[in-house]
C-alpha cells in the first residue's frame, strides 16, 4: 500500500508526509557513580534540560517542517503542529505516516 502511495506522491498527486518527534536531553536522566565499599552512594543533582523537535518531512516535495519546544512535547503540541502543516499545504490530498508513541504526554487524554 505504501508503494502505491509513494508512487502517486512522486506524480504529484497528492502529498506524503512522514511524521516523527524526538527529544534530547542535556545530561542523562541516570546519573552513575561509584562509592566505597560500605558507604552509601551520593551524587549532586542535576537538572534534567530537555528540548524537544517535531518534524515532518514531505517526500513529495522533500522538504522539512520543524519546531521545537522546551520539554516534553504534549498532545496540544502534536495537534497545533499537525495543523501548521495542514495550512503548509495545497488542497491536494495528503497522506501522513506517524509511529504514533504513548510518550507524548497526554496523546490519549479525552479521545470520544
């Protein structure tokens, strides 16, 4: 099925767009140590700086629309960027893959 859509995309048809998120971290959520034999083990704390990236990525046109947020990306997020890229658009039909992922906070809240 995606063949076919990926060929359509390619004529122009209509648009294919590949979704994804991803977020980075300043320093790692784990912080490792070691102590001495019988002591207990003791680390500073550190902040936790996260930025977060939505990307799409058209393949008709193989062009790239981002944002970025300081972080956890949310479900508001996901739904106001998914309609700046609707308003990227032209009226041509658009096809949009997403490996949707539980992480985004609040993706599944108050679905009918």
């Amino acid at each position: 099925m995606l063949n076919k859509i990926k060929a359509g995309a390619q004529l122009g048809h209509y648009r294919l767009v590949y979704f994804d998120e991803a977020g980075f971290a300043a320093s790692p959520p784990v912080q490792y140590g070691w102590s001495p034999r019988g002591k207990p083990h003791e680390t500073e704390p550190q902040e936790h700086d996260r930025r977060s990236v939505l990307g799409a990525l058209n393949y008709t046109d193989n062009t790239l629309f981002y944002q970025t947020t300081s972080g956890s990306i949310t479900r508001d997020d996901v739904i106001d960027f998914l309609e700046q890229l609707a308003q990227q658009g032209d009226t041509r039909l658009t096809f949009l893959v997403w490996e949707m992922r539980v992480s985004i906070s609040g993706l599944k809240k108050n679905q009918k």
